[in-house]
C-alpha cells in the first residue's frame, strides 16, 4: 500500500467498458480536423483525472470521457491531460516505454495528451506523486503549444491530479478545481503521507466539490475546512425514460417480473441478501423473478452457484458499456441495488433516468437517491426485508409511473443538468469568487 496509485483508485464499475470512447490516436505532430472550432471564443478549461482508461485498464476512470464530451457539448472549451503511469505489474503486456513519450487522442472534438511510460516508484508515494507531477507539466506544455494555456484545470480527485494541479509552479496552480470521487473517503488517508498531500491539495484548490453529500460529510469528519460543494456525475445520454416489459399476471407461467442488479460483484454490494432474497421469492409462485446480473467481480463464481442453488432463475451478463447496460435496464421492471454502503451509486441513477423503480438500503449514498415514487428503501442486510420489497413492487407495479420517474431522474442527473453546475463553478474560478455548488 505504500504506492499512491495502490489506494487513491476508488472501486471501479465492473460492468463498464470504454462507454464508447474508442480512442483515436493521432501522430504527435498532427493536428486534429476540428482545431479552429475548439480555438473559439470561451471559457477554456483542461481536465486532469485521476484515471483515464489505458491500454492495460480500459476500464479505468470509464466515466470522465463521458464527461468531457458533455463538457465540450455545453459549450466549453474542453482538453484532456493524462499522465499515464505504467506501473510494475503490467510490464509484462505493455508497449510502454520506459521514457515518457507525449501521445495525441481524442474524446469526439475533445482533445486529449497522454504523457506515457513505464514507472516504479519503489513503494514511496513521494517519488509517484513528483513523476505524476512533471508527466503533468509536460502534457499541459504539449498541450498549450497547440491550443493556448487554459483559464483553469479541472482535477478528478485529490490525489494524484488534484495535488500535482495545486502544486504547480506556474500561476495554473492557484485556479483548480477539485471534484472528489474517492469514497470512502479514508482511503486517500493512509498512509500519513498521504493523508498529508491530500489535504494539502484540497486546501490549496480555488473550489472544492464531492459527487455526494455523504461523501461531503466524510471530508468534513476528515478535518477538510472550507465550502464543499455536491454536483452529483452525470448521466449518459444512453439512458432514456422507456415503457417498462409487460407485467406478469396471474397464472401467466411464460412471463416473469425482470430483476436487475449493476455493479461490481461483491459482497459489500449485497449480494449475500440478494441471493438469500431470491431464494425466498423463488419459493412464492405468485413472484416469478429473473435475476440479471450486470457487472464482474471476485464473488461471480460463489454468486453463480448460489443462485443454481436458490432454483432462482438468473443471467450474468458480464460487463457492459452504457449502451449495453441501458438495454438491459429497459429490458427490466425494476434495479435492485442492496449495498452496505455508497459513495455515488452511479447505477441508481441510470436507472431511475430509465424509468425503473428501485430498490435498495437505507445506507449513505443510496437512500439519498430515492424520492417519493422512486422506488422503496429497505434496511441493510436483511434479506427478508429485501425479498418484501421487491415483491411488494411486482404486485403492485402500476404504482410506478416510468415517465415521471425517469422526468425526475433527467432532471436531476442529466447531462446538461451536471454541465451547467460546473460552468458556473468555473466561471467563479476563472472570476476569483468562491460560491458553493448547489446540494443535489
């Protein structure tokens, strides 16, 4: 644990893939079709995340294309800095080479420098944490040659980005906002040294903002000082209100009620609950349930025969893009979601913005997301409580109104929605006044 990249990553959605985002990459003296489009007029901001999907994790940071893409539609000039840190236990499968090299992709019109090689840092934070740092000047130097120094960097995270954007030498340093995804949040605390660039980074950001109010407060508890603003990730365009399947009648032994889970497959998700709550349905002939498991992970061998155990009907669907999961969810009645705890549970929103009641516990992250006609919240760990509620939504499924769920939902977590919240963010940066983002 001693290496920064080894506890700043926060859990990964294993059911995602690139989300589209296929990279194109370029030469590194060719210039892209839509340069004197992205030299317009406007606020000119550059995205440093924390992850970016890579050759050997494409699955890393799925979510922040998605996000720059949204970014760039709402009308801000928009471009991508990513120091690639090829890390030791991936040497064996990379092309990457040992001195970093400056490499030109794209995200649509949003360009994107990717300052990559191989790196070790011996097990000392210090060493990544200064190596991220100067693959970062020399991305933002690439990258002003050709489109301009930004007005302000945009970190995902306190460590790596949002510390090495702080902790420049240039003026850049003194304009970065900060989002932090890292939940829970302890995790950017350990060791010490971290515990120290981490505070270090976020007391020296213009603008502080967490994708949660829980995860607000657990920056509170942490001794963060200073406003916190809540903008929650947004949505993809992909997830669409869309008329549930038919719903199963009496007697009907051909059609039954489709229950879905998304996330990573492992037993702080539930997943335990869930399988003991299928188990009981499965007894209840009233309650027909296919179980659809959408995502990977540690316990995909335990839950499988689990479930063949239950004589509770199930699918694992591996994981998938946006597309892929948006299918499926249109495809179903409702998402179950039974978690001991959340940071921003990404799949409660995707689904709610489908049109599909949830449910899921009365933990942090999750409950916060469900309001009135958006579903039912059951206590955690209990699998009786778990196997009510979905019946409960099966029997009485007319109650839930898709169109006015998934109008809230969009609302809420729509992709212009979440832009809108960020421009003004960085037109108080760019201004030098400091207002909160609004909760959400």
């Amino acid at each position: 644990m001693g290496d920064i990249e080894a506890f700043v990553s926060p859990c990964v959605y294993g059911y995602r893939g690139n989300r589209g985002g296929h990279h194109r990459r370029f030469g590194r003296t060719q210039r892209f079709e839509h340069d004197a489009e992205f030299m317009a007029d406007g606020l000119h901001v550059v995205i440093v995340p924390s992850w970016w999907p890579s050759p050997e994790r494409p699955l890393h940071g799925v979510f922040f294309p998605d996000f720059a893409r949204a970014m760039a539609e709402a009308g801000v000039r928009v471009g991508v800095v990513t120091p690639d840190l090829v890390g030791a236990r991936f040497w064996r499968e990379t092309f990457a080479r040992w001195r970093a090299r400056v490499e030109w992709e794209a995200v649509g019109d949003v360009p994107v420098v990717r300052v990559r090689g191989r790196h070790t840092s011996l097990g000392r934070s210090g060493i990544h944490m200064r190596v991220y740092r100067r693959r970062l000047e020399i991305g933002l130097a690439a990258y002003a040659e050709r489109y301009g120094s930004p007005d302000l960097l945009h970190a995902m995270a306190a460590l790596p980005a949002g510390w090495a954007c702080t902790h420049l030498s240039e003026s850049l340093a003194s304009r970065v906002l900060i989002t932090e995804h890292t939940g829970p949040f302890a995790l950017l605390l350990r060791p010490s040294s971290a515990a120290k660039m981490t505070h270090s980074a976020l007391a020296r950001a213009a603008q502080v903002v967490a994708v949660s109010a829980n995860l607000k407060s657990e920056m509170q508890a942490a001794g963060v000082s200073g406003p916190i603003g809540v903008v929650g990730n947004l949505v993809a365009d992909a997830f669409q209100p869309a008329a549930p399947p038919e719903i199963p009648g009496a007697g009907d032994l051909r059609s039954r009620f489709q229950v879905v889970f998304v996330g990573r497959l492992t037993v702080e998700k539930g997943l335990r609950e869930l399988v003991a709550a299928a188990a009981l349905l499965a007894k209840q002939p009233e309650t027909r349930c296919v179980w659809h498991f959408v995502g990977t992970g540690p316990m995909e061998a335990e839950l499988r025969a689990a479930m063949a155990r239950s004589n509770a009907q199930s699918v694992f669907h591996g994981y998938q893009d946006s597309a892929g999961v948006a299918s499926i969810l249109r495809a179903s009645h409702v998402l179950v979601l039974p978690s001991y705890g959340e940071n921003y549970p990404l799949a409660i929103c995707e689904a709610l913005a489908s049109g599909r009641p949830v449910v899921t516990t009365d933990v942090p992250g999750c409950a916060a997301l469900i309001g009135p006609g958006d579903g039912l919240v059951v206590p955690v760990r209990d699998a009786v409580a778990l196997a009510d509620a979905v019946q409960r939504c099966a029997v009485d499924y007319a109650q839930w109104d898709w169109r006015a769920i998934g109008a809230r939902a969009r609302e809420r977590f729509s992709r212009a929605t979440v832009a809108q919240e960020y421009i003004r963010l960085y037109e108080a940066v760019q201004a030098g006044s400091l207002p909160k983002a609004r909760a959400r």
